[in-house]
C-alpha cells in the first residue's frame, strides 16, 4: 500500500536529528514515497530552515544537544501552525509524551525503528496535512467571500473573542486600529446595542436559535446636514451538532439611504397633507353655507348630492390629518406634553361628543365608570387613540348593535378595553390589522370608507407612553380592543 494515495502530492518533510544514520534513513526511506525531504543535524539548524521555508511535516528528536526537541515543536506551533510535527525518540517518558502533545506533537516513533513504522506513521501525518490543508483552503475561500461581501460580517467565539471580520465592518465602525483576529469584542467596539444582541445570542440555552437585531449609529459619515450613519445589526447563533452554542455571527447593514428617504417621504407626506387640508376645510365650509340654504334655497336633489360631496370631502380632511399625525410620529412628535392625566375624564367627554353618532344608528353605546389611577400622558394623544376605537367600534357594528367602554386595574397598568357587537374580524386579517393601510374587508364592510391609518396611529401612540393595544374578535359576534397603560 503506497504511503501517499494521491501521487500528484510530494509532501515536503524536515528530519531534524543529531544522528546521520536517523537522518539518512529516514531520506532514503521517505524519498522512495514520493516525499520532497531535507535534513537537519541540529535543533539550531533546523529552526534556521523552518524560518525560511514552510514544512508540511518536520520529524524532530526529542534529545539533542542545544535547542531540543521541545523547543523545536513549540516554534512549529508559533510559526507554521498548519505543519504536523512527528517526534523520534528513545527516550519517551510518560512525562515527556504529555508535554511535547502540549507543543503540539501529532504523533511519536519511538528508536529504532522500522521502514513500515515510520511509514505508518508519516501516512498518517500526511493524511492529517491534507485535512488541515483542506481546511486552510475553506478558511481562505471563505475569508475572501466574507471580504468582498457590502456588509459587514462579525463572528465572534463563545467568549466573545473575534475570529472573522471583514474590512466593510471597519469602516461601517469607524475602527482605524490594529488586526482584530482572537482580540476581545471590546476591542472593536463599546455600542451597548451591538454588545448587548451578541450577548443575547450567546445567552440562549442549547439547541435554542434566535434572530437579535439592533439599530446602532456609530459615528458621523462626515460634514454636512445629513452626516449621521445609520445601520442595522442582526445576529444569530452558530451551533454544533449537539445544538450547542458555539459563538455568535452578526451582520451589519448600512441603512442610511433608507432612512434619509424615509425623512424625505416624511417631509413629503407632511408638506402634501398641510397644504390639501387648508382648501379642502375651505370647500367644506362652502358647501356648508349652500346646505344651509344661506345662498339660497337648495332642492331635495340638490342636498342630497351636496351632502354626499361632503361626506367625501370630509374623509379626505380625515385622512390629510391622519397622514399628518403619522408624519408627527415618525418625526417623534406625536407625544409633546406629558402630564397626570385621568382617563376616565376623557373617555367621559368622548362618550358624550360621540354619543349623537351611535345615535344616528340606534347603537347603545355607554361608560362604565371605574376609580382608575392617574397616568402620565399626551392628553390630545389619549383623545385621538380612544376616539378612533369608540369611532371604529360605532362605524363597523350594525344598527341596534351596542358599544361599551369600561376601565380597570391590572398590576402596575391602567386597562381601557372598547368592545362591540359589530361585524368582528376574521382570524387571518387580525395580525395585520394595525399595518398602515390595511383595512379588513368583507361583503358587510366594504362600502365603509376608511384610510387604514387608524390603528397604526392608536398602535404607535400607544407604544410611545410604553403601553400595549391588542384586539380579540369573532366574525359576527363582534370585536374587543385591550389598552394598557403603566401608571403613573
């Protein structure tokens, strides 16, 4: 059997022994195999060749004169780390065979010893350079995608130690320093943010897997009026097998451009909104003072067709004013002036200014009065959230239906829960219900007008005081909205 399966491969080997016949049989024998070999009658000498030349397997005894064996097998290991060291000796002790693994021994033959030994044991250090040669290849494949990737790539072992990065991560960080292969995570960077998804990761329990993502702002991209960098870190365990957490991979994206056209839609929409409002508010006006025959005395006909212009001008005021409102959020806005507020007052006022709409449709709609605490809160804000649901609640039940409004106490959170006994939700449209835009419709609710913006505000004004809306609905029966909010 040959001891190199692969003939195209001649494995380069250094024999370091301060004995000739050692030396010369070793060549002999490993030369006939195929192997380029040199030789080396001293640890001095041979430490001289390995600084200039890299060996795929360096046999090296264990007792010579000067430099040693050991010494020999721990600079293999500073300096060619893909090399696989073999040690010849006659003199191997317990002691000895722990401490040169320790340098980084793959294997020993011990004096003397045969033509097949050493082949055997050489086979299988050659078999062992192919698969660290292999791996080698991988690492450097992969460094190079990782490389040339626009994101930044982050790899970081279970102590949070760096063992791939790429140079689109530098920049994205701003880290102008030293190499960072196996240096701690501190060294690259202190964003609690960043440091504290990859702890995250880190944290979960085997066979566990989790998405963290942050949006983190490291530095300026320079002078001028848009010079912040924004971008967007994701992270995620990679695991063993067993499911075990071996360390974290985050990517880093930069989202700058994304959210400088963000603004910009913001501007737009806000810009857009502020100036239909001003003569849509006019034409109502004037279609009022037509209605109220001020300009003279309208025919059945004619009312009725202005009535229904209005009803449509007025959901267009409606829907400048909501975009308006979703501009003051993106903007941070929409919260302006907290204060000790108390939410029964309002839903009182509301039911009242409300109550000649359900009316119109013959809908009970009614307060049950709690002793709720006082919360910290927008007050306009808490008007438009509770008025949209009441709104909602009256426009999507039918005549004769009934809408309550009630308050309790739930742990450390003021509860307001608005429910109804109208058309209900289907159970596939409720997740998407507080999308911007999105309405549920159904043959009962289609002809309902409405922008889809009304929960989305609820839903982030809501968030903004720290606080949690949810809904439960069934089709026909009806639907129930829960707000939570932290007390004061």
């Amino acid at each position: 059997m040959a001891l190199i399966e692969d003939q195209t491969y001649q494995p380069k080997i250094l024999v370091i022994d301060d004995e000739k016949r050692i030396r010369d049989g070793c060549f002999k024998i490993l030369i006939k195999e195929n192997c380029l070999v040199e030789m080396a009658e001293s640890g001095e000498m041979g430490l001289k060749m390995l600084a200039e030349k890299h060996y795929d397997i360096i046999l090296t005894d264990l007792m010579m004169p000067g430099i040693g064996g050991m010494e020999v097998l721990a600079k293999v290991r500073e300096q060619h780390p893909d090399s696989v060291s073999i040690v010849i000796t006659g003199f191997a002790t317990l002691e000895h065979s722990i401490e040169a693994m320790k340098k980084g021994a793959f294997d020993f033959i011990p004096k003397p010893f045969t033509p097949d030994q050493l082949r055997v044991v050489v086979s299988k250090a050659v078999k062992m350079t192919r698969t660290l040669q292999d791996i080698a290849t991988e690492r450097t494949r992969l460094k190079t995608i990782v490389n040339y990737l626009a994101g930044g790539v982050l790899v970081t072992d279970r102590s949070k130690n760096i063992i791939l990065y790429n140079p689109a991560l530098l920049r994205m960080l701003g880290y102008e320093g030293d190499a960072l292969d196996d240096q701690p995570l501190s060294a690259l960077t202190a964003d609690e943010k960043l440091t504290g998804i990859i702890d995250g990761i880190l944290e979960l329990n085997i066979g566990e897997f989790k998405v963290l993502s942050a949006e983190i702002e490291p530095h300026g991209k320079g002078e001028g009026p848009s010079n912040q960098l924004y971008l967007r870190a994701q992270a995620v365990p990679f695991q063993n097998r067993s499911g075990e957490i071996l360390g974290s991979v985050t990517i880093i994206d930069d989202i700058t451009h994304l959210k400088e056209l963000d603004e910009m839609k913001s501007a737009f929409v806000s810009m857009v909104s502020h100036e239909i409002r001003s003569p849509l508010s006019t034409v109502l006006s004037q279609i009022k003072i037509l209605m109220d025959g001020l300009a003279g005395e309208l025919g059945a006909k004619q009312a009725d067709i202005l009535g229904k212009i209005s009803r449509k001008v007025q959901g267009l005021v409606e829907l400048s004013n909501e975009l308006l409102d979703i501009s003051r959020i993106e903007a941070g806005l929409i919260v302006q002036d907290k204060k000790q507020v108390q939410l029964m007052d309002i839903l009182e006022s509301l039911v009242e200014f409300i109550q000649p709409r359900a009316k119109e449709k013959n809908i009970a709609l009614s307060l049950k009065k709690a002793d709720i605490p006082l919360i910290n809160a927008d007050i306009k804000s808490m008007e438009e959230v509770f008025s949209n649901l009441i709104t909602n609640a009256i426009i999507y039940t039918p005549e004769g239906g009934e809408v309550t409004v009630e308050g309790e106490v739930k742990g450390d959170f003021v509860g307001i829960i608005v429910s109804d006994t109208g058309y209900g939700i289907a159970p596939d449209e409720i997740p998407r219900i507080f999308e911007r835009f999105y309405r549920a419709k159904t043959e009962k609710t289609r002809n309902i007008v409405g922008t889809g913006l009304g929960l989305p505000i609820v839903k982030s004004i809501v968030e903004s005081h720290n606080g949690t809306v949810k809904v439960e609905s069934k089709e026909g029966v009806g639907s129930t909205f829960y707000v939570r909010l932290p007390i004061s």
